[in-house]
C-alpha cells in the first residue's frame, strides 16, 4: 500500500458547506476508488474554510477482474451451423477481441452470445493522473457556482496537492496544476508549506495555525470554552448548531471571554441570547440554576495572544446589539398587542392570500368549526389566535432584524408584561413548535392546536394558490409547514377527518379546487414523512391509505404495528401480501353472487377458510374498533394457512358458473376483511422475497 494525499484548496467556503463537503468528497472518493479497481485502506478526510483533502493508503496497482459481457441473442448470433453471423462478429470488435473467444451464456430464460474482458491492472499512480481531474470536476454539493471555469464549484479552486508516496501525482484542472504546496492560516501570514510527505500533512499544518480535522476543532473549541467559564463558576450554554457553524468558520480555533454590563440581564433571556448568537456567533453562559450570566464567549481564527484588544471589540459590537434591543423593546411595549391587531390589515401574508389579519380571521373561523377535545382550555386558543401575529409589527422583528427568529417570543414576552394569562403567554411562545429539525414540542396542547390550524391555513392557501415546492426549491417552506403539521399531529394524538378539515378550510377561503387534489398530495407527503422519520415502509402506508383511512393518526397507528409485524416475521407478512395480490388479481374482472351459499360448498378447504372467516369476524372488527391493531393483524394472519390451503387445492374459476360466482364471494368476504385494514395489494413485493418466500427462507 502507498500513502495518499489529494487536498483541493479553495477561497473561503460557507461555513455551512464545510463539513458537508467533507462527507460529500468522502462518499463520493470512495465510489471513485471502487469503480477505478482501487484497493484502499486508512481513508481519513480533512476540511477547514479554504481546504477539502483526503488521505489514504492505497494499491501500487488496481486489482484485475474478468468480466463477462453479454451481447446479442444467441438465434441474432450464430447460425444453424454454428458459425458466428455479422452480428456477433461485429459485438467482438467493439469489446476489441477475436470472434473465437466468444460463447454462449444462459442469461433468465434466454441464451446470449457473451465474451470475458479482462479489466484493471494498471499503476495507480497513473490510473489517479489521468482521472482525478474528471473525479474534482464532478463533485457536487448543495452549493455550486459558476467561477468562469468549466464546471461548476461551490468556491474557486486556489490550489491543488497532491501526492503518492512522496511524489506529486501531475494533472491540471482548469489550468491549476498540482504541486506539493499547501497553504497556512491567513491571518498568520498565510505562507506556502511544502508537504514532501503524505504522513507530515496534519502536522505541518498545525505548525502553521490549521487543525484541519473538523472534530477536533470542535472538540478543542468546546473545552477551551468550558475552561474559560469554568474561572467564572459558569456553565456554557451549549448550542450544537452554533458550535458547528463557528468550527466552519475557522482554520485554527482560538476562544475568548468577554464580559457586557448586568443591566442588560433585565431583559428577556431569549433577547439577549439571540442577540450574541445571531450576528455575533457567540455563546451564552449561565450559573448552575440555569440563569444567565453577563458574560459570553467568541470563537476567533487566531491564537489568544492580542486576548485583550480582541475581547474590546467584541464586547462593543455586542453592546451596540444589545442597545437595539432594549431600545426596541422599550419602544414596542408602548403599544399593547391588542391595539396591534388592527395594524395587521396592514401587513400583507401574501399578494394573493391577503394580508396578516385575514390570516388570523380565517383562523378564528376555522377555530369555531372544528371539533376540539373537550379538556381544550377554548378561550385561551381563540385569545391567543387574535395575538399569535401582532409582534411581526413590532420593531423588535420588522424589517427582517436579527431578532426576527424570535416571532411568537417576542408576542409571549410582551403579553407577559401587559398582564396577560399565563396560559396564553405560553401559547404564544410554544404554537410555532418545532421551528426546524430536532426543536422540541410544545408543552400545551392548546399551543399544538393553535400551531396545527395556523400550519393548515398556510398549507390550503399556498395549495390553493398553485404553489407546490420543486426539487429542492421550496421559498415558501411548504414543506416544513407540511413536517411540523404531522410532527404535532402525532405526538399530541389528535384525531380528526381529513377530509372535513380540508373541505371546511376550502369554505372558508371560498376558492373552487378539487378536495381529493389534496388529498392526495397530503397523502404522499404523509407516507414520505413516516417512512423518513419513523421508518415504515411507504407502501405499508400506502395500503392503509387505499382502505379509505383520513385520520392520520389512525394511519400511523395502523402502519406502525403492520411495519412491527413485517419486521417480526417477515416471511408470513410476504406470503399474506402474495395471496392478497393473488385475491385481488382473481376478482378484478369477475362478477361475484350477492351472497355466500354453504351448500354449494364441495371442496373441504372452501368449507374450513369460510368457518374460520366467521369465526374470527367479530372479534377483528372489535379489535380494530377499539384500535387495538396488534389483535387486529393477527386475527387476519390466522387466515393465512386456510387461503393458502384454499388455492392449493380449489380450481376458483370452474365451468360451473354457480359455484364460481359463490368461491368468488368467499374471496370477496375475505378481502373484505383484509381492507377494512389496508388493500394489502398495494404492497410491494420483489422477485426476490417471492424466492425467498418459496424457497422456504426467513
């Protein structure tokens, strides 16, 4: 094995980019390797602000295969004779090989003329030379602009080393040639360092103010921060996200403390916090009560030595963010929120969707027309509906301020001290829960009510509209509208008829469109959703949704123990689906009787799968009325056996068409049982798990 070393050196990237191009370089080097016939071994990635690179050990040469390639049909192939017609011939000239090293393979049901191509073999080195320009110019990330190059690239490409076992590995990209120079910090003189060894590389960066392992930032960031207020009896407040922002900020991670005065305190803490974390990336401290402290720390891209004039600017520049605040606050609680309300008409939501106060009116109206759980404190949602907006006329929040993150704090901090309840207070704080990814829930049921309705407005008026999220274009966050909608409808169980929620939605907004249009599309959403973040299989969903199911909750209840019974015995759940598929094929075209007559029955399996369909009737109907589904799933799988049985040994479709018409309605009643859970037909089923399934495997 030899050392390996390829960094791609790069105008300062998005701090956001940093780590994920990291990964993305990892995935998609390794793929390189794979395709390239590279055995590889201690593959390790590096990533700061002006650099992506990747180390590893690998082959003096790619490892050799022999590939059979298969070509034309054996009868398009050789004659009769067995003498190779054109066009074999003509498949052995473009693999370059002589008609004589052809032969014939069994491939499915067919015979194909094939041919063995030797393939790999070659120096790495020279394998790495002559694709790696190919391989830098194909990489993608979230990120990509044009730089006058010809491809596309999140930043411009400064520098490239590259090196295999000490020497340079030459290719250019776009004109830039690599070499055996990095670079070190800029703000420490931002020389050029050779590398002549792969293994020197961490190391000489280190020596010149680069930690290019992303983790290791991270994790010296975190313990110089809890040292330093560690001397303050403090305790960071920790903020993953912000930590992983400021670790892509900086090549060498230097941290500091400053301190703002203790009046600022008398704020709300969200202010204050939002106030150094947004424009200045710093982090809050507390005591050990939780309470916060007038002190923060800054991640900065240099050594602590000019500690002193470094902190001096940074406190001032918080201390200005911190007089806006309170300057806006002090302004903003001259006006109560309820006077407010009318300035909404004032503030449109949207050109086609009306202003902030028709928002709030549709709402209220939806409110009163829904059903709610009866333990719902009423009068604190319908308080907290008419301020749930005000604070977006505040100056606290207009005009796209840093504080803007705060909508709906900002309205809960100031109901707080106009002497509103306490109940509406922490509606107005919690209704937009979860904000994003990985936010917590809201404590009050009230809030998840309000935050339901609120995201259900805004999913019907952008819908209606014609508005549908592309790719990954998505400016109106529809589909984290749509993610927080079903967040809360799970965790706080509600129930309710999709149907009645979308046709009294689309009455009030008094605009024509097709109910089954979303219904459909909210459906899809659903089944990506739960397959994504409760991992059940989307046509599992699917199959419940095809039952004609619209309370979602009931669906995800359904789904989940049918994903638990798939994962638990995998073999019976695909042989129910083949014999449901196999039932609903068998009835798709046929005409059944209008009853089930016993006395026609002549067949002894037609007799047993009938007695065991009545037997067990009423007890899964009263298992799925009182939604206990684990019951529900096995009282169906005990019919299992008898169907299988049944098609083993009943010709369905006999010329007596009186009997036909009557083992007809005996699948019928059985399908109908079966969909009264889910149309088990639309489950999918490979080639494979029907191998499996009759090979006798688990």
């Amino acid at each position: 094995m030899k050392n390996f070393l390829l960094e791609i050196g790069l105008e300062e990237l998005p701090p956001f980019l940093v780590k994920k191009g990291e990964e993305i370089l990892k995935i998609d080097f390794l793929k390189f390797l794979e395709e390239n016939l590279i055995e590889f071994s201690n593959i390790k990635t590096f990533s700061t602000p002006r650099r992506w690179a990747v180390r590893a050990n690998l082959s003096d040469k790619q490892k050799q295969i022999e590939e059979v390639i298969t070509g034309p049909p054996k009868k398009f192939g050789i004659d009769e004779k067995g003498e190779f017609l054109p066009a074999a011939i003509k498949f052995a000239e473009s693999k370059g090989v002589s008609k004589n090293e052809l032969f014939v393979v069994q491939k499915g049901k067919g015979e194909y003329i094939a041919v063995k191509i030797k393939k790999g073999g070659l120096p790495t080195r020279d394998v790495l030379s002559e694709n790696l320009p190919e391989f830098i110019k194909s990489l993608k990330f979230p990120l990509m602009m044009n730089w006058g190059r010809s491809f596309l690239f999140p930043r411009p490409i400064k520098w490239i080393l590259c090196l295999m076992d000490k020497k340079i590995i030459n290719f250019k990209v776009d004109g830039i040639k690599s070499g055996k120079k990095t670079k070190g910090n800029r703000l420490k003189g931002n020389e050029w360092i050779r590398v002549n060894d792969e293994k020197d590389y961490e190391e000489l960066l280190k020596e010149n103010f680069v930690l290019p392992d992303f983790e290791q930032r991270k994790s010296l960031i975190l313990k110089k921060a809890k040292n330093l207020v560690k001397k303050k009896k403090g305790v960071l407040f920790y903020d993953d996200e912000l930590l992983e922002e400021v670790t892509g900020l900086v090549e060498y991670p230097g941290v500091v403390m400053g301190e703002f005065p203790e009046k600022y305190l008398e704020m709300p803490r969200d202010f204050v916090v939002t106030a150094m974390r947004v424009h200045q990336r710093y982090f809050a401290v507390e005591d050990r009560e939780g309470n916060l402290l007038p002190y923060f720390i800054a991640v900065i891209n240099n050594t602590e030595d000019k500690y002193e004039k470094i902190v001096e600017g940074l406190e001032k520049v918080l201390i200005a963010r911190l007089e806006d605040a309170e300057f806006y606050m002090m302004e903003d609680l001259k006006i109560p929120l309820e006077k407010r309300i009318d300035s909404l008409k004032e503030l449109y939501w949207d050109e086609e969707l009306g202003t902030v106060y028709d928002k709030i009116y549709r709402i209220d109206r939806f409110f009163e027309v829904i059903n709610l759980p009866d333990e719902l404190h009423r009068e604190s949602i319908k308080r907290a509906i008419f301020l749930s907006r005000t604070d977006l006329t505040t100056e606290m929040i207009k005009d796209g301020k840093e504080f803007t993150l705060l909508e709906g704090v900002v309205a809960s901090e100031y109901a707080k001290r106009q002497g509103e309840d306490e109940r509406v207070v922490k509606i107005l704080r919690e209704f937009l829960k979860p904000r994003a990814i990985g936010d917590s829930m809201p404590e009050l049921k009230e809030s998840a009510i309000l935050g339901l309705i609120d995201r259900w407005d805004s999913f019907i008026g952008y819908f209606l509209k014609g508005y549908r999220p592309t790719g990954s274009k998505d400016p109106l966050g529809m589909r984290k509208i749509i993610y927080g909608f079903f967040d809360l409808l799970i965790h706080f169980k509600f129930r309710f008829s999709l149907k009645e929620w979308s046709e009294k939605m689309m009455d009030i907004y008094q605009r024509e469109n097709n109910k089954e249009q979303i219904l459909d599309y909210i459906f899809k959403r659903y089944d990506r959703y739960l397959e994504e973040k409760k991992g059940i299989r989307y046509d599992i969903v699917d199959s419940i949704i095809a039952s004609d199911d619209d309370d979602l909750y009931r669906i995800y209840l359904k789904a989940y123990w049918l994903e638990e019974y798939y994962k638990k015995e995998r073999r019976t759940f695909l042989g129910v689906v083949v014999g449901q598929k196999r039932v609903a094929n068998i009835l798709r075209n046929e005409k059944t009787a209008s009853f089930i007559n016993v006395t026609l029955f002549k067949e002894e399996e037609e007799k047993k799968l009938y007695s065991k369909v009545e037997e067990l009737r009423d007890e899964y109907l009263k298992s799925l009325s009182e939604e206990k589904f684990e019951k529900s799933i096995a009282y169906l799988f005990m019919l299992k056996p008898y169907i299988d049985r049944f098609f083993d040994n009943v010709f369905v479709m006999t010329e007596n068409i009186e009997i036909r018409k009557n083992r007809l309605a005996l699948l019928e009643s059985v399908k109908e049982l079966f969909d009264k859970y889910a149309d088990f037909s639309k489950i999918v089923v490979s080639n494979k798990e029907i191998e499996e399934i009759q090979g006798g495997k688990g």
